[in-house]
C-alpha cells in the first residue's frame, strides 16, 4: 500500500467505506486536516461538514459526516461518524426543511438541555445544507 493509507468511515448502522486512498481531508473540531500516509498518531473530534477522500481521479468524494472521531495513524484512518452520507445523495429542500424544524425545536425547548440538544441538532441541518450549497473547498 505504497502511497496510500487504509481508510474506514464507520456509521451507527454500517461499515460506509473500507479502502486504500491517497488522502482524507476531515472536518476536525478546531480545524480541517488532511490525513496522508506516514501521517503523525492524532485522535480529533469531528464538526458537521464535509469529509473528502481522494482515491486517485480527479475530483474527491464528498461525504457530509453530522460529527464523531477520528483516528489517524501511519498507516490509516477511520473516522466514526455520528451520520454520514454522500453529499450527492442530500435532498436540499429535506434539508432546508430540517432547519426550520430545528429551529422550532430550539424556541420550544423547555429546559436548558433539550435547547442544547436542539442547538445541536440545528447545527448539524444547517452544515447539512451548507454542503449542498457551497461549492467544493478541497
């Protein structure tokens, strides 16, 4: 595996991809990084956005990953996403619907954690869209 890495994006419901690529891009907590062969040991939180995997051609395959962990070693990295889905397979007016419900959930919140699980969920349909709408970065 010469110039690639083993990559794993793992979901709640299933294993989405288990391959060599040239590089990861991953939407971290404090930042995006690449992960690249040889790369340094890192453990990262992952923010709702876009994760590329470049396999070779062209153009990167995009996937919106709604946050998890990533783990990035020599020789690989798997990230285990709290949701993942390609960002070709987004419904932009599901999209758009879920930050309105979102945001109706965050005015009817009844207490400060249901308003924290609801903010949270608004930033997630919010990166959702931005996926769709904003041309690719990487």
């Amino acid at each position: 595996m010469a110039g690639q890495l083993q990559f794993d994006l793992v979901s709640p419901e299933r294993l989405l991809l288990s391959e060599p690529v040239d590089q990861v891009i991953v939407p971290g907590a404090e930042g995006d990084f690449a992960a690249l062969p040889e790369h340094s040991n890192l453990i990262s939180l992952i923010r709702p956005g876009v994760l590329y995997v470049y396999k070779g051609g062209p153009a990167p395959e995009r996937i919106f990953i709604g946050g998890g962990f990533a783990e990035v070693t020599a020789t690989g990295c798997t990230v285990l996403a709290e949701q993942a889905t390609p960002v070709a397979e987004i419904d932009r007016a599901a999209a758009e619907q879920a930050i309105t419900d979102a945001r109706e959930d965050v005015e009817d919140a009844k207490d400060e954690v249901a308003k924290a699980v609801a903010q949270n969920a608004l930033k997630v349909a919010e990166a959702r869209l931005a996926a769709v709408v904003e041309p690719s970065t990487y």
